[in-house]
C-alpha cells in the first residue's frame, strides 16, 4: 500500500481533485442513501402489493393473440431481465446490423438495425444479408434501480462531461447526446439508457422495446416492425394499437419503483477491497465509473411536465459507478442509433452497479473475465489502462476483489 501512495503521489497529481459527488441543486435538501437490494423490494414509489402486481406485467409471456411479433426477440421483458430477481440481466443478447455509404456514413440494415432473431412465420425471419457487414451483439443491461438514473438532472450528467478533460489531462471527454422524449413530443433530454444512450427516459425504453423486442404496438409507438424492409401486414391478426392495457406505463412504474443492485457487503468490508476501491479511484477508473451522483430533489419537473421526481427518488445518492455518457475507448461497433454519426465508435460506461451478477463483459459480452475486460480499453481509457498494467500483481488482485463487491 505505501508503495502505491508515493506512486499516486508523484504521479497522478491531476487526479487527486477527482469530486468524490457530482450532484446539482441538491444541496438544499437532505440526501439521502438510495434503497438497495437483489430482493424484490419496492424502493417506495409504489407500496409492495401495488409493486408486486406490477411486476407480474413485466414478467408476463405475450402469445400471438396477443400481437406478438410477427418478428420478435422474446415474449417477455423478464425473458431478458430475470438475474438474480426480475429487472436484473440475461445472457440474452440482441443482434444489430447495417452498412457505412459512400461517404462513410452508417446506414441501417432494411427495416432498422435491430435485426429480430425469432419470427411467427417461416417466411418473416430476418437474415443479414453480405451488404449489411457492420454487424455487432449487445448485451441485456439491468434496469434495477433505473428510476434514480432517470432521476438524474440533466446539468449533473453535463458537469461530468465538463470535468473529465481536467481530471485526465484531456484524453477523457465524455460525449452528452440529447434525444427525443417520445412522450412528450418536441422536448428532448440527456440520453442515459441503453448502451448508445438512445433513451433518456424509461417511459420512451418501454415502447421502444414493448415494439422492438415483443412486437407489441403502443400509442407510443404504433406503428409494427417489417421483416428485412417488407411488410408483415400479412401475418397480424391483431389490430395496432396491440398494448391495449397501456403496459408500457406499468413497466415504467416498475422500473421506476425497483431498488438500486446492492453491494456484496461482506466482500466489500474486508481489507482487499477497500485498498482496491482506492486503487479503483486513484488511478482513474472512476473518472468514468463515477461511484457517487445525487439525484434531483423531489417535485423538479422534467420531460416537460411528464415526469415528476416523486419523493422516493429525489435528492438521493446513488453509486453507480457510471457517468452515463459516450466514450470512445477503442471498442466501438460503428452503429449510431440517436446521437449522430460522431457516436458511431462510442458507447455508455456501462453502470458497474451489480457487476457481480453477470459473468459476460461489455457491450458485446465477448469477454469472460474482469481482467480481459479491463484490458480491452484503450482510446481514451489509454492512460488509465496504462497505470492499471503498471500495478503489482497484489494491487491489481485488490481491484478485483474490488470488482467483484459491486
Ligand atoms: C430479447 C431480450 C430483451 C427483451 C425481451 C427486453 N429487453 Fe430490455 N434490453 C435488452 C438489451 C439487449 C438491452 C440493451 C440494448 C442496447 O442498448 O443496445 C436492453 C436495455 C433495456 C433498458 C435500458 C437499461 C439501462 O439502464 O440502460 C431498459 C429500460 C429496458 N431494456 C426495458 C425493457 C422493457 C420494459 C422490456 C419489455 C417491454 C424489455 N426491456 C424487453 C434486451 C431485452
Ligand atoms: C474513458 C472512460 C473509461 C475509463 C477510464 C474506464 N472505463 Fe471501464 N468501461 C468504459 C466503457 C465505455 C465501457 C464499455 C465498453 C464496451 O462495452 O465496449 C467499459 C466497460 C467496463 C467493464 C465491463 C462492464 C460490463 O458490464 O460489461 C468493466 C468491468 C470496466 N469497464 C472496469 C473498468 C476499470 C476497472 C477501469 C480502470 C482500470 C475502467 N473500467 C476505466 C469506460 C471507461
């Protein structure tokens, strides 16, 4: 431990600043801890049984009857956010496909890049075609604790963009993209959801995915998914609007109520640990695995009136262990969903909250342990990779005791 302090000391200076909390406005009211645990709790927005009957919607299969598809990923949202409680991840990953044209810019593949693995007719599969040779799997993300992150003035996510240049000595500078409220038409916010930020609220993810995941047509969205481009008209029976029971409004109440991934207290308390949180934080990681954010207080009023930040969100602190913007830190796909052609290589910092409970790393899930993941960083994580590879063997164990707490 001493020889890391005069390794910090000497040489990364700079980074000592690092603000331990990034908030905005909060300050007048009293914070306090957000609510944790993988036990299927409500957070307090909703009471247990309101949440427990919630949830069985989120968990429940559509069938055909029901609109599903004609081309689809899965029949419920809990198909891919199940582990270890509902609205946790999945092994499931998502495919996306397109091409770049001549003037190099990205096209996606007929019908949208979301390329449907499953179909209720032979005849509808979708298939990548050669052309579309810009092709990528993502992974299922974890929505526990996800109405904090909605929660989250839009200025706190700009302030941490605004640091990152000072705090890394101008390599790091995370991209804020805004895009479309689909519930409140002509307003847009800070996209935070969703490995390309395309989302920034939980009401627009629902639609989006009720429709590109399941099939199911909402008056969000109401319009179906084709086939490669053509249309599926032939194979719906079910007339659109298919969400009838305005489910998206119920997996967004219980996405909102969830509490956020608790810690692996007893790992997280022991020596090994505590010296890797350090580690964690001196050397850089944190700059975009941010550990602290505060969100707004409760009655600020955002998507234009749409959303309210209800008591049990407001001026909470949260550890995400995400700055919630665009990186570009040499891993990217080239596909661009809402941020533009300048978003094609970057993705999100990934939320490291409940790292623990997946066991495939990054966007693609093609990594299979931490270190193989930490490795693969390069852009503008270069130079803090560059101090990880120059830890001892014993420092570089603590961080992933670290690692594994979360
Ligand atoms: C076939 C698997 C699958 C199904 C079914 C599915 N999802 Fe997802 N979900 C994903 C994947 C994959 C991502 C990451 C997508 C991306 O960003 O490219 C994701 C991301 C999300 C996110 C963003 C989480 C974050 O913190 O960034 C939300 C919210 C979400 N899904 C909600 C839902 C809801 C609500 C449903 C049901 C209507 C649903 N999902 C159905 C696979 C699925
Ligand atoms: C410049 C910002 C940045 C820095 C610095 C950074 N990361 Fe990341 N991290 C990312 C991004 C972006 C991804 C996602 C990349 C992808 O999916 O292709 C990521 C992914 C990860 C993942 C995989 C998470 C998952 O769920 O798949 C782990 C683990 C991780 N980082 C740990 C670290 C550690 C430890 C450090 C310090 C040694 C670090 N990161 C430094 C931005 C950063």
């Amino acid at each position: 431990m001493r020889l890391l302090k005069v390794f910090v000391a000497v040489m990364f200076v700079p980074l000592l600043v690092l603000p331990l909390v990034v908030s905005r406005s909060a300050s007048s009211q009293t914070i306090a801890q957000a609510p944790t645990g993988f036990d299927g709790k409500t957070n307090g927005l909703t009471d247990q049984a309101a949440f427990d009957a919630d949830r069985k919607a989120f968990e429940e299969r559509d069938e055909i009857a029901d609109g599903l598809g004609p081309v689809y990923n899965a029949q419920s949202c809990s198909e891919c956010h199940q582990s270890p409680i509902t609205g946790g991840i999945s092994q499931v990953t998502v495919l996306r496909a397109g091409h770049r044209d001549r003037a190099g810019n990205f096209v996606e593949a007929p019908g949208g890049s979301l390329v449907h693995d499953r179909a209720i007719d032979a005849r509808l599969q979708e298939v990548v075609t050669p052309e579309e040779d810009i092709r990528s799997f993502r992974t299922s993300l974890n929505v526990l604790g996800d109405g904090f992150v909605e929660a989250i003035d839009d200025n706190t996510l700009v302030d941490i963009a605004r640091n990152q240049p000072r705090q890394s000595g101008g390599l790091i500078n995370g991209q804020v993209i805004r895009v479309p409220v689909l519930e409140a038409p002509g307003i847009t916010r800070v996209g935070r959801f969703g490995w390309k930020n395309q989302h920034a609220s939980l009401m627009s993810f629902s639609a989006d995915a009720y429709l590109n995941e399941i099939g199911i047509t909402s008056f969000l969205l109401p319009q179906e998914n084709t086939s490669w481009g053509r249309s599926v008209a032939n194979f719906d029976s079910v007339p659109d609007v298919e969400d009838t029971d305005n489910d998206i409004e119920i997996f967004t109440r219980f996405m909102r109520a969830t509490q956020a991934p608790s810690r692996d207290e007893m790992l997280a308390a022991t020596p090994e640990a505590r010296a890797g949180a350090q580690i964690f934080n001196q050397i850089g990681c944190a700059i975009c695995h941010v550990p602290n954010i505060v969100t707004a207080p409760a009655g600020t009023s955002f998507n234009g009136g749409a959303f309210i930040v209800p008591p049990a969100l407001g001026s909470k602190m949260i550890h995400p262990y995400s700055d919630f913007l665009l990186h570009d830190v040499g891993t990217g796909d080239g596909i661009v969903q809402n941020g533009g052609p300048s978003t094609a290589n970057k993705l999100r910092t990934p939320p490291l909250w409940g790292l623990r409970t997946r066991n495939r790393f990054m966007h693609d899930g093609l990594l299979l342990t931490y270190d193989e993941a930490i490795r693969r960083h390069r852009g503008e994580a270069g130079q803090v990779i560059q101090r990880f590879n120059q830890l001892t063997e014993p420092q570089r164990g603590q961080l992933i005791r670290f690692l594994r707490s979360l």
